[in-house]
C-alpha cells in the first residue's frame, strides 16, 4: 500500500482507518473540514476499525457523521467533520 502523506489525504479527502490507527498521518495539517476515512477488513472488523479511528480523531477535534458501506465488499466509509 503506498504511504499516505498529508499531501494525498487532502487531495482525495480519504484516509484510511489503518493509517490513522497506526499513527502514520498527521491530520493536524488537513485543511479541509470534511474527512472520509476508508477501512477495509474482513467480516465485521471493518466497522470495528472504521469506530476506532473515529474515537481517535474524536480527540483531534473531529466529529462522527456518518458511516457508510462502500461497493459490495468489506469497505466502509466513515464521514467526519471537524467541529
């Protein structure tokens, strides 16, 4: 999987649930209000990681909207907004 920078988060607005899990993005520096946040797993574990990355960035001042599936996989969406 390639790296997310800030750079390519902010270009397409998605993150996924396992780059902010692993603290491997920053999200301090985002510049848009509105935030998806991308996880991909098998079975339930999808929504699993998609919650746990909403309760982490809950302490960065972001705000659960939504959560969404995406296609007919295992992918959900969940939407975020920064208070």
């Amino acid at each position: 999987m390639p790296q997310e920078t800030i750079e390519s988060v902010a270009r397409h607005r998605v993150v996924t649930a396992a780059a902010v899990l692993q603290q491997r993005v920053d999200l301090r520096a985002y510049p848009h209000r509105h935030l998806a946040v991308a996880a991909y797993a098998v079975g339930g574990d999808s929504i699993t990681q998609a919650l746990a990355a909403a309760d982490q960035l809950s302490h960065l001042g972001w705000e659960l909207v939504n959560v969404t599936p995406v296609g007919s996989g295992n992918t959900l969406h969940a939407f975020l907004r920064r208070r």
